[in-house]
C-alpha cells in the first residue's frame, strides 16, 4: 500500500478554538455589521482571513527568540540575521523593516519620483498604493491565461515580455527605476513565475539597462512549485532554487510574515552597495537604526530561523499540499474556484457559485457570511468592496473576478479543518439557489472602505 501524505511536524504547543452555534454566529454578524473584519477572532472557529502573520512558529524559532540581543547597534541578532539573507537569497547587503509595505517605502522612497512608470506582475496593492502615492504609474504586464480563472497553466504568474518590452521601449530609460517582479503573483492568486521567466526578464531587462527588484513575500511557495513544475530544477533542492530565482535580481522587498513565518517583520535585500547607501538614509528616518530598522533582536533571531524553516522541502510540501487539499475537495463537487490552485489560499468564483445575487449587492461578501454563519470558517472578499468607488465618478467600480479568498495560515491547522472548512462551504453550496439577494453599505470610508465598511441585509 502507498502510504498516505502526512504532515512534517507534530504539534508542541495548542491554543483553544471556540465553536459556536448558528444562532450565535447570526447574532455576531449582525452586531459587527455584515463585515467580517469587524468579528472578535474568538467568535470565528477557523480563520482563513490572511495567511500574513499568523503562521506558527516552531520550537527553534522560540528557542532563537530567548537568544535576541537588543542592543541598538551591533547587535549579534543583526549579524545572525544578515548572515542569513546572504545564505539564502545571496544578496550582501540588507536592511530590516517593520514588514512588507515599510520595505517598499524606504526602497521606493529612494527610487521613485513623479512621472515614473513601474511595470511587473499584478503588482500587489500596498506595492502599488506606494507607487501611486509618488505619483508614479504601475504598470501590469502579467500574462493574458492569468485572468481565465478555469485555465491549467503552471505558471500563472508569468511576464508576458512582449508586454514588458513595449513599455521599456516606449519609455526613456531614465522613468523606469525598476521593474517590480512578485514571486507568487498574490494579486493573480498566489500563481507562481517560472525560472525561465525570470531569466529573460532579467536579460531584457540588463538589455535596457534597467533593475529588477523582486517582491519577494513568497518566495519559497514559488520555488516549491518550480521545483514541481519545471523540468530542469526538479532534482535541485529549494534552496539551490531559491539562490538561483535572487540571482536573476538586483535586490529584493521582503514581507516575513509570509514564507519566513514569523508575526511580524519585513527587510530588503540589495546587490549593490550604491543601491544600499541610498536606502539607508530612508530607512534611519522611516523605520530605525541600521542594525534594527523596526524589529527588535529577538524577532531579528527569529526570522532568521524562520528562512531556514520556510526554505525545507518537507515543510512546504506540507503547507502547498494542503493548501490542494483543500482546494481539490471543493473542485470535485463542482464548487468554481480559480485553478491551479495558489500556494497560500483558495479563491472561489463568487459570482459562479451565488448567480441570483445581483452585482450591485456584493457577491463576495454576501458569499463570505453565509460560510462564516454555516460554520464559524472566516474568508475575506477580493471583490467590488475591496475596488472601492471610482474616485471621479463616485461609482462602484466592478472588479473583472468577484471572489472569495481562504488564505490558509502556516503550520496553524490540520486537514481535519480542512474537511470542516469543505464541508461547511459545500452545505452552502447546496442551497446557493435560495441565496438571491446580498447587502447595501449603510456607511463607509473614502477609500480602503472593505475595513470599516458597515452593511445591511437586503
Ligand atoms: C503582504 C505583501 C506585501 C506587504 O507586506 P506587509 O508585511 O503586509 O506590509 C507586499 N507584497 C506582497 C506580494 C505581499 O503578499
């Protein structure tokens, strides 16, 4: 007999999760207003609603915690830390940040000025929101088969580099700092870019003379699926991967609270001295001294655990298997969902499942209470909320895809939350035909209006 998959760890340390009657989860949404965001986490059984943060850690992360020196300069965890970078991504010189986003704006603080143009992949919306804020343009050149949501294509998250050489042609050199590459593509659903992609990205990209920064918060997810998914790399381990993928960069962004596996933290990697220098000056003002640039040593210490942790070949077999685990049981029975499947989240096509709830009443959202009432599981809507209104016109703006999202967090539950969170979407399912109408917004903000938004049932 075969033997079965199995997780790669075995569990240290539990935190208690409520379970809660229907009764009680109609009440909750209803107080909190028909948004999801607005729900105490105690009331939710099973949290899907971002895989940013809320990873575990492992029994060496924790033991590298008591070890964090936090002294402000000099510290030995910065040192454990850049040693670290170096091994894994290869890049000499790096610069720590509070997370993600706080990494785009000291890079792009030294990069970027009005008028510039940015193209890349999807660009996720903090990368953009910090290019659009210069007043600068992003520009997506992501593949065309990226946006058929029922298309089998490896590699989702591709350049297409007819599009990309276009714009480097039809711009001077001097308007484009940068190319941004996002590695997996988390805007076209966590969908990876191949090795060869890369490659000759950065060849037109040295052919125009112009630098590529990858983005870098899933890094490993994308290796695991080159490794599975492209010929020539599949005896090569994912760290020989992941240092050839930063080979084909001048530096990157990171968000650790993704593929390094800690709650919080972020940094960028860099190349060139020159490059460094520059950033540095952003990154004393914005987000700290050079040595701690926004985390303390022990989250230094731990992230630096967390590279080796996310970069093992078990763990991620582990983590994207089951994120098809999950992905598989709701394809089979018939529930529309983008495919292939991410390596972090499950997207369902909402307005495929709930075709009776017209579009001006939120699919998505509609489509994400009913499953936190039928089981307690918590998703988040990647839809017409989340587009905002058109800032001219005042109009909803109607994104191409409505869709759900369950983003599943790292090392956190087991396939048995999996078969719960299948089961409760499938009950759904079954009686999406008396499901007809959604919500209407009762108060919301200018923008980012998907956090604090208040909803009333139709
Ligand atoms: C999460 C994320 C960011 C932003 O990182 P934060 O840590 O949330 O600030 C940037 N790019 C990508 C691709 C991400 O997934």
């Amino acid at each position: 007999m075969e033997l079965p998959f199995a997780e790669s760890y075995k569990i240290k340390m539990v935190e208690s999760i409520k379970r809660s009657t229907r009764q009680d989860r109609k009440k909750w949404i209803e107080e909190a207003d028909y948004n999801l965001f607005n729900i105490k986490s105690d009331r939710v059984f099973i949290d899907l609603l971002t895989d940013s943060g809320t990873g575990a850690m492992s029994d060496k992360q924790w033991s590298e915690m008591m070890l964090g020196d936090e002294s402000y300069a000099g510290a030995s965890s910065f040192f454990k830390l850049k040693d670290a970078i170096k091994d894994i991504t290869g890049f000499d010189y790096f610069l720590p940040t509070h997370q993600g986003r706080a990494a785009e704006n000291v890079l792009f603080s030294s990069k970027i000025k009005e008028g510039d143009i940015i193209p890349g992949n999807s660009h996720f919306d903090t990368t953009k929101g910090h290019i659009e804020y210069r007043k600068a343009h992003a520009i997506d050149c992501t593949i065309d088969e990226a946006f058929i949501t029922t298309l089998d294509h490896p590699f989702k998250g591709n350049v297409d580099l007819n599009k990309l050489e276009d714009v480097l042609k039809s711009h001077p050199k001097e308007k484009i700092p940068l190319i941004i590459l996002t590695i997996t593509c988390n805007s076209s659903g966590g969908q990876p870019v191949s090795m060869e992609n890369m490659r000759a990205l950065k060849e037109m990209a040295d052919k125009y003379g112009i630098q590529v920064f990858f983005d870098s918060a899933r890094f490993a997810e994308n290796a695991y699926f080159i490794k599975m998914r492209e010929e020539a790399y599949k005896d090569m381990s994912i760290r020989e991967i992941v240092r050839e993928m930063f080979s084909y960069a001048d530096g990157m962004t990171m968000s650790s609270k993704k593929d390094a596996i800690v709650n919080m933290g972020g940094f960028i990697g860099f190349r060139h001295e020159e490059d460094y220098d520059k950033a540095s000056v952003f990154n004393i003002l914005f987000e700290g001294y050079l040595s701690y640039g926004g985390m303390s040593g022990r989250d230094m210490n731990a992230l630096a655990q967390g590279l080796y942790d996310g970069t093992e070949f078990d763990y991620l077999d582990t983590r994207i298997k089951q994120v098809a685990y999950l992905g598989k049981k709701l394809k089979d029975y018939g529930i529309p969902i983008q495919y292939p499947y991410g390596g972090h989240a499950i997207f369902i096509d909402a307005r495929k499942f709930l075709p009776k709830v017209p579009k001006e009443q939120y699919i998505a959202q509609t489509l994400g209470i009913e499953i936190y009432i039928e089981g307690g599981v918590r998703g988040v809507e990647i839809g017409t909320l989340l587009a905002d209104r058109d800032p001219e016109t005042g109009e909803n703006r109607y994104p191409d895809l409505e869709l759900l999202r369950l983003a599943i967090p790292r090392r956190v539950y087991t396939n048995n939350h999996m078969d719960y969170i299948a089961a409760a979407i499938i009950n759904v399912y079954d009686r999406r035909d008396q499901i007809k109408t959604g919500f209407e917004i009762v108060k919301e903000a200018p923008i980012l209006r998907h956090f604090t938004v208040k909803l009333k049932k139709i």
